[in-house]
C-alpha cells in the first residue's frame, strides 16, 4: 500500500483531502479502503459533508446559532468544515481539547465542564489570553470563586454560563430560581462576566420548556439579561424550533451519527459516516464468530442498545460480548454466517468514545483513502 499523507491534526492547514496535503495530491497513489488492516476507523467524507449541511440548514432555518462539539471527532479539519458551512464556534468538554483546537487557530470556545483547582485554572487564564472568546460553564459557587481567584490572579475575565438540570441528572442547577441565585452570587465575584444559562437536554420536552420560560421570567424581573440559552445534543435538533428562547446549539454526534442516533430517528444507515473495519479471526462454533475488534475498540458503551455494534454485512449477528481485543459475535439469528478471514464493518453505538480510541481515522470518499487524519484531541482528559 502506498503511503498516505496526513491532514494536520493539531494546526490547521487548509490542505483538502483529495487536493494538497492528500496522498492524491502528492502523487502517493491511490489506496483503496479495502486494503487498509484491520482494526481501523474510516470515515466517509460525502456524508460528513452532507450531515454537516443538513444540520446547519436546520439550525439556519430556527434562527439558532450552531455551536458543534468536537468531542466526536476531535479533528480541527473537520472543525474546520463545520465552521466553513456557518458554525459561530465549537464546544469542548476538557481544557485539553480547547487548548488543541486554539493552537489549531479557533478563537471561540465554550468549555462546557467545571473547572476546578489551581493547576487547571492555570491553564485556562492562560488560554483566555489567547482566544477572542472563552466561555466556561459552573453549576456552583465553588466553581465561581476559583475562576474568580483565577481572573484576580492573571488580571483576565471569565465568561461563563450556568448550567441547568433540565431532565438529564447530571450536572446543572435544579430549579430555575437556584440558577438565578447562583448568578446573583457570582455576579458579585471580580473578573467573572455572565453570559446566560445553558443545558444538556434529556427527557421531557415540555419540562425544559417550563424551566426555561421561568428562567426568562426570574431573570427579567431581576434585570439581568440572558443573552444566552445554549442546548445540545444531535438528537434534540429537530426539537429546537420547540424551544424558542435558545440562542445556539451544541450538537457533537451528527458529523458522524452512529447507532444511538439512528435509534433516535435523527439519522438513517446511510448517515453514518464511520465505519470500523474488523475481520473475523475465529468462528469456534457455527453460531459463534470472533472479531479483532475488543473493548479497545467498540468500549463497552451500550447506549440502551442491544450488542456492542451494528456489522453491516450481517446485521442480524449480534456483538454481544467484548474482551480487550476479541468481540464475540453471535449468529445463532443470522441466515447468512461469516468466514474466517472475512472482512466486516461495523456502525458503532456510540462513535464520540470510538474515536478517543484511535490516533487516527481514514478519509474515505466513494472508497478510496484520500488522507489519514490524526485524532488530534484523542486522550484530553485534563
């Protein structure tokens, strides 16, 4: 196999794979998909394209800003794509995702976890200094006081947002009165600036609703304004138009979709772009087959799904255990049953803890590699 060039992962170059930077461009060859080994993640450039489309039209078409999360793909290229179909900025979940994405040139970040301690308030005074906008997210005064300190210290101010339990039971304030209490608290804490409220949104439509319309109306009575309502999630973006007070979205999975998103009704088969490719080691009894592809590569996210994958070739067989490196695959449903050697691919449950596994991802368009692209932010826990 030919070698590939690599689109830059951790600084942005406006290399397109096909064009400059690709092994194409650079008379390399070209490599089919099918020669690649096995373990390996690719990812179909035309349905990335069109996934990233279809959700900035429907965000366009409800007036609400797209703010894509990076966390499923992790790759500024392909950051980089959603921005140039009319993203306003990207979220992060770690400090490290956000530190790798402003060396990649994004100067508006919304780092949607509470930060906490000095070392990594360090850190994120030192990152303020470098983007035109950061926006961090607290659902307690603790939080507030540290970022404070922080902003004391470095002589830097914090955006920030509150978080809101709105049916998720996560993170986030629990009434709309404690948001409003929290705000007024830190309102009064040096260097913080607030920017609104945001949420995750889980479960009942008509209870997000209710908390925000409360919001708005706590909030107003008080005289702060809400310039901000930020929801996410690639499964609630049909349901924005329902939720006229949010300003932006923060979907993550759609550039990718996955299982969990086609058991939501937010996508179809042909809208998932990843694709894992795994061949079959072992078939020990004729209703068991043995897959090169362990918890090292599917993770043990379930996501309410039954088995750990969707094999496209045989979508009646069932990945229905993992170890490390072997994913047991039962056939005892499947009419048609694989052979030793084959080559399958598999739809994953849940493609955002799939990429954090690999160090990079194929490029693939009408199946031929146009480029490996690095998993720039994989492992960015801090």
């Amino acid at each position: 196999m030919p070698p590939l060039a690599k689109v830059p992962g951790t600084q942005y170059d406006k290399a397109t794979p096909g064009k400059q930077g690709s092994a194409k461009g650079q008379g390399q060859g070209t490599v089919n998909a099918s020669e690649l080994d096995t373990p390996a993640v690719t990812i179909d450039l035309d349905v990335v394209d069109r996934n990233i489309r279809r959700v900035q039209e429907q965000l366009d078409a409800f007036g609400v800003a797209n703010r894509p999360h990076i966390k499923t793909h992790k790759i500024p290229w392909l950051a980089e794509r959603q921005r140039a179909a009319g993203a306003k900025g990207i979220t992060c979940q770690k400090i490290g995702e956000a530190e790798v994405f402003a060396d990649a040139g994004f100067d508006d970040i919304m780092l949607t976890f509470n930060i906490l301690g000095d070392a990594k308030t360090e850190r994120l005074a030192a990152l303020a200094r470098r983007l035109k906008k950061l926006t961090v997210v607290l659902d307690n005064d603790v939080v507030a006081r540290g970022l404070s300190e922080a902003g004391k210290r470095h002589d830097v101010d914090f955006r920030f947002l509150i978080e809101c339990d709105t049916g998720f039971h996560r993170n986030g304030v629990q009434t709309p009165q404690e948001a409003l209490d929290l705000a007024q608290a830190a309102l009064t804490m040096p260097r913080l600036q607030f920017d609104g409220l945001m949420t995750y949104p889980k479960g009942n439509l008509d209870k997000q609703r209710d908390f925000f319309q409360r919001s708005v109306q706590l909030f107003g009575g008080a005289g702060i304004p809400l310039p901000v309502i930020s929801s996410g999630g690639s499964a609630t973006v049909p349901n924005v138009g329902e939720l006229p007070m949010v300003t932006e979205h923060r979907a993550g999975t759609y550039i990718y979709n996955d299982r969990m998103m086609v058991a939501a009704g937010v996508a179809t088969w042909d809208d998932c772009a990843m694709r894992i490719r795994a061949t079959v080691v072992s078939r020990p009894t004729d209703d068991r087959a043995i897959l090169d592809t362990g918890s090292k590569v599917l993770t043990a996210d379930l996501g309410g799904l039954t088995g750990y994958g969707r094999i496209v070739e045989y979508p009646d067989a069932v990945i229905d255990r993992l170890s490390e490196e072997h994913g047991m695959v039962d056939l005892s449903r499947a009419v048609e049953r694989p052979k030793i050697g084959e080559i399958v691919h598999i739809i994953p449950n849940h493609t955002c803890v799939v990429t954090n596994m690999f160090d990079e991802v194929y490029a693939v368009r009408e199946g031929k590699v146009e480029a490996v692209m690095p998993v720039a932010a994989r492992g960015k826990v801090r």
